[in-house]
C-alpha cells in the first residue's frame, strides 16, 4: 500500500466533513435573502418564494444526508488507515447519492433560476438581482460529489493495494 495515497484518503475523510457542514450551513442560510426580497415583492414574486421552498427542502435533505453519512466515516477508520470491504462500500454508497442528489438538484435549480431571471425587479427600488444563491448550489454539489467519488476511489485503491501486499506475504 501507498503511503500517499493513505494521506490523500485521510485528507479527503477530512475534506468530506468539512463540506458536508459548509453544505448544511448553507441550506440553513439559502431561503434567507429570498424571504425580504419576494414579501416586498408581487405576487408572482410571492408565488415563486413559495415555490421555491421545494428546492430549499431538497438542498437542506440532501445536505443533511450528506453530513450525516460524513461522520460514519470515522466509525469505518477511514479517517485514520486503509479501509475494509465494508467501508469500500460505504464509500461507494456515499458516492452514489451524492452523485443522485446534485444531479435532482441541478435540474431543480436550472429551473428555478430560469423564473427567477423572468422577474422585472424595477418595483423593487435599488435591488440588483444576483443568482449567487443559485450558483453556490451548483459549485458546493459539485465540490460534494467530487470529493465523494475521489474518497471511493482512494479507499479503493488502498484496499485493493493492501490486499495485494498481504497476498505477497
């Protein structure tokens, strides 16, 4: 086994984590800016707000599956040697929602930002649209699958390499 590539696994357990919170605490945040906007706005504004909350709920779930599952990885030792059978699978399953969950929520979001981009904010006196919100949704599902799917190909790699230099004994 690689020694770098144990290093590389643990850094990665760690960077799971760490996005997996940021992740949650952005979902927390994300309906914030869009409450004062769309109650001071019309009523498509208002329906849209309303609306909106099916892509909230999807981002908080998904975020919290996220965290949740990230902290499992340190009951499988990810975070500290190469891991076994088990938790090769379970870095396989964390991958594949994760990879499940941005691409459901990317179609949701293109959407979303379609009608936000349909709005005439001129009643709102001052206010500049931005669709930050919308794009940090793409860049931190992104950021989690990718790490996802690095993690599952590290402990992979660490195990099967493991395995092989037990055999060589």
């Amino acid at each position: 086994m690689n020694i770098s590539t144990l290093k590389i696994q643990i850094l990665f357990s760690r960077i799971a984590v760490v996005s997996a919170v940021i992740l949650s605490i952005f979902s927390l945040g994300f309906m914030t800016d869009f409450y004062h906007l769309f109650m001071d706005g019309n009523s498509d504004m208002y329906s849209y707000f309303k609306d909106l909350q099916i892509l909230n709920n999807a981002v908080f779930q998904a975020s919290v599956i996220f965290l949740v599952l990230s902290f499992f990885l340190k009951g499988f030792d990810i975070n500290k040697k190469a891991a076994g059978k088990y938790g090769v699978i379970f870095t396989l399953i964390l991958a594949v929602i994760n990879i499940f969950n941005s691409v459901s929520i990317f179609g949701l979001n293109g959407y979303f930002i379609g009608e936000y981009r349909l709005f005439d904010f001129s009643d709102l006196g001052g206010y500049e649209p931005s669709v930050l919100p919308f794009v940090l949704i793409y860049v931190l599902f992104s950021l989690a699958a990718a790490v996802s799917v690095t993690l599952f190909a590290l402990t992979g790699y660490n195990f099967i390499s493991k395995r092989k230099q037990e055999a060589d004994k």
